[in-house]
C-alpha cells in the first residue's frame, strides 16, 4: 500500500460499505489501535453504517452519545442518495462534522482523533470531530520558572496552545494560519501574527522557507528553525524558543511572528534580537529598578564567563608581571606539586564542570542535587587535597561556570566561546584575548535575523532604541516598538 497522504489523493471512496470497509482494514492491517464499529438503523427503510476511529485517539463517550447512538435511533423515510447529507444536516450537531470523499482527507482525520462516517449507498463519508487523546496538562515551565508573573506554559497539544495564545490575545487581529510539514509525519504548524503590526513581506518570505522545508517528519520546532535560519552554523539563536504564553503574546505586540508545532510545547519566535538573550519574562513583571539590575548582571556575566578563564591562564602563563609579587607567588605556591599545566588543568576543570552540570539537569529531581554536592564539594575538595588540581584554577572555573548559569538562552554558546578564548590566551597571552574580544563583537554586530539587524538597537543612541536592551525602564516610557515594526511603531492607541 502507499506511504503517506498525499499517494492516497484524489482517490475517493466508492459508497460500497464492504469495500470500502476492506480498503481502510488493508491501510491499517498493521495498526492494532484501528477500530470499525458497524452501525445498522432499522426505522424507516434502515440502513447500514460503520464508525471508523483510532483507539485512544478519540473520546468515545463523546463519540457513543454524538454519533453512534443517535444513527442507531434514526429514522430515515427515504433512500435518497444524499443520506450523508441529510445526517450531517439533521444528525449530528456535536463538534465539528465534515463531508468528505478524498481518502486522503478522510484519512488524515481518523490519524488526527476524528471519527469517520461511511454509509452503505453514499459516496460521501462524513469526519466528526470528537478527539479525545490525554494531554500533560497546562504547568509552569521547568526551564522558565518565574517568582512573580503567569505560572502556565505551553503543552504538546497545539490546538490546546492557541487556545491559550488566544486568552492573552483577545482580538481579532490575531491570525493563525496552519500548513502540514513532514512527509509522513504531516504535522500541523501554525503561524501566529497579529496582521495589522505583521511585516508582509517578512510574512511571504517565511512561508516561503517553510514550504521548502522536505523532512520526513518535524517533532519539535527546532527540526524548522534550524533549517530556516539565515546563519545555521552561528553560535548564536536567531530563533526565541518559550514554553510561555506570555512571551509569545507580548512578541506578537511587538510585531513579530509565532511558529508553533503541534506535539512540542517549544514555540519559536522570530525575528530574535541579540538584546533578548539577556531578557527574563520576570524583568516586566517586577519594577523597572529590579529588572534594570537583573539585565546589567547578565551583560557582565557573560563577560564574566567566557572571559575570566582566558584571563586568569593569560596572566599566570604569558603575563605574570601584571600580578602582585605575594599573590603571584601564593598561586605558583599552590601550583606547584599539580602535575598539569595551567592550560590543561583549566581545561580539564571546564569539561567537568560541564559533565556535571548535564548531569544534574539529567538525572532525576531526587537525584540530582545530591550529584552536583557530591561533584562539586565533595570531590572538588579531595582533588585540591590530593594535588590533582590547584585551589585557584577551581575558583577561577567555577566563577565562571556559575556566571555562566544566569544566562540559559547562551549555555551552548557560552561554553564554547570560553574554550576559543582560552586557546587565544594560551598561544597569543593578553592579545589573544583582547583580539577575540574585538573579533567577537563584530561577529554580533554582524548577526541578522531573518533579514532584521539582531543588534540595530544597540547601535542607537537615542533613548527610545535603548529603552528595552541594555536596561528595562517604566512602561509609560516604552512609547514605541521594536526598529523593526514599520506598520505602528507607537505602542497602545491608533
């Protein structure tokens, strides 16, 4: 038999209930959750039916008091050929009822949690919505947790998400538009906009992308934003990924767009601006003055991070005259039974750091921060005792390791940048470091986002470019939106 949808179009049913029941029982004859549940009606002429349905997929107390029991009381007094009709018109008000004849179509809505209708004598079956299949249920995102602000985030079901996208975007601006992706998987993805703050031609430009997109099946919403992204090999998104509702709404308000995939809670947002990296939904629901200082600390503990290494082995290998005499003469003191390199021991604390970090986030909740006490005390201690690692290099690494964990939207990035720069002190001491910091920053100045400059807003000096990226400041000073909306750039009223 075929193996997707599309081999299956423009092939109709033949209103023949035995053969077509024969047809689906040869496409599913390897599916054990495909169910057939025949129906005859006996008042009037009577005739006979048959539900077909996916086990699991359907809620079949739903499916028994909207379909099934009222065809079995159903009084038909002619035998027109319309009888699908005249059940779709007179029958069945319970969800969302379709007439359908592609078996194609008919297809894709029994796989989606539909339940299909095929009359003995009609060449037309009818698909009724009555999905049904669990959900995980609407939690606070483990990733994103907040103190003050909404506790939802998104879940797998995507009708379920633009239910909730809908509550905090009550107006009918916002456009939702759907397309299949994935040959075989055929998976919903939707795109979200409100359609008078939307750039149009951003809008075609991405469909466009999307419809070029040829996979087998799209499980998650990076399996599209990888692939559409303008720099798929930069260390740096140029994708916002949120499970909240709330950062989806407020990037719509600013005239963004939403790719949300049916099957993952993960909703990408684009364009991405680098200034988001450094953002936290709780930074507008605290006062200016908390989120202001939260921002600024990020800023310089990504600094902090991939730089403090780089600095620390440049200084005590290539640069030591730029140490006091007594502290230099401390850190060689504590060095010298180690039987590694500054370099190598930087190194090594690195991975591990990292190998332990994983590792916590993996394991399960009761196990986990027993692990990293364990690794990061416990262990971290012997090896200083025990001459395999020097105290200094471990503060050092762990500064920066923990700096690091204030920015989650760059742990990729962060990680290996503190590599590259540690292997520029290495060779090339302080200038190393000062010329990959030089070559770093025009890399970001560089960086665009789906045709949108990524750091325009911090190329300007006026206030309003400023007001959002490098600190937050009150709302009623927030008068436009981002550079990049050219529909209404002023916020709140037409």
């Amino acid at each position: 038999m075929a193996a997707t949808l599309k081999d299956y179009e423009n092939i109709f049913i033949t209103g023949k209930l035995e053969k077509d029941i024969e047809t689906f029982q040869q496409i599913f004859k390897n599916d054990v959750t495909f169910r057939i549940k025949r129906i005859t009606a006996r008042k009037g002429v009577g005739f006979n039916a048959a539900v077909l349905f996916i086990d699991g997929m359907v809620n079949t107390e739903q499916l028994h008091d909207a379909v099934i029991s009222p065809l079995v009381e159903m009084d038909v007094q002619n035998d027109s050929e319309n009888i699908a009709e005249y059940i779709e018109r007179q029958l069945l008000f319970a969800g969302t009822v379709k007439i359908q004849s592609d078996l194609s179509q008919i297809l894709e809505g029994i796989i989606y949690g539909e339940a299909a209708l095929l009359v003995d004598g009609s060449k037309n079956a009818l698909t009724v919505d009555v999905k049904g299949f669990k959900t995980r249920g609407i939690s606070e995102p483990e990733n994103e947790r907040i103190l003050q602000g909404p506790r939802e985030g998104f879940e797998e079901a995507g009708l379920l998400n633009l239910a909730m996208l809908r509550r905090k975007l009550q107006t009918p601006d916002l456009s939702i538009e759907m397309l299949k992706m994935g040959s075989r998987s055929g998976t919903r993805v939707f795109i979200c906009y409100l359609d008078t703050l939307i750039n149009q031609k951003a809008l075609k430009k991405l469909k466009e992308k999307l419809q070029k997109i040829d996979i087998d099946g799209v499980l998650d919403t990076n399996y599209i934003t990888e692939q559409i992204s303008p720099h798929p090999f930069s260390l740096f998104k140029t994708s916002g990924l949120t499970e909240r509702p709330d950062v989806v709404a407020a990037r719509l308000l600013e005239g963004r767009i939403a790719i949300m995939v049916d099957g993952t809670p993960m909703v990408a947002t684009i364009p991405y601006l680098f200034s988001e990296n450094f953002q936290s939904d709780e930074d507008y629901y605290q006062t200016f003055w908390m989120g202001t200082l939260g921002r600024i600390m990020r800023y310089f503990c990504f600094g902090l991070s991939i730089i403090l290494p780089a600095l620390f082995v440049a200084i005590t290998t290539l640069h030591p005259e730029y140490l006091p005499t007594s502290f230099l003469i401390t850190v060689m003191t504590l060095r010298s039974a180690v039987p590694f390199s500054i370099v190598g021991e930087t190194v090594g604390m690195i991975l591990i750091f990292e190998i332990l970090k994983e590792t916590g986030v993996r394991m399960p909740q009761n196990i986990g921060p027993a692990l990293s006490i364990v690794g990061g005390l416990v262990v971290g201690q012997a090896a200083v005792e025990a001459k395999i690692i020097s105290a200094p290099t471990l503060i050092i690494v762990a500064l920066s390791g923990i700096a690091g964990l204030m920015l989650p939207k760059l742990r990729a990035a962060v990680f290996f940048l503190r590599l590259i720069f540690l292997s520029l002190s290495a060779f090339f001491g302080l200038y190393g470091l000062f010329g990959g910091a030089i070559m770093l920053l025009m890399y970001i100045v560089s960086l665009n986002s789906y045709g949108e400059n990524a750091v325009l807003s911090l190329n300007r000096t006026n206030f309003q470019s400023l007001k959002d990226s490098l600190w937050r400041v009150p709302w009623q000073y927030m008068k436009t939106r981002p550079f990049f909306n050219k529909n209404l750039i002023r916020r709140g009223k037409k």
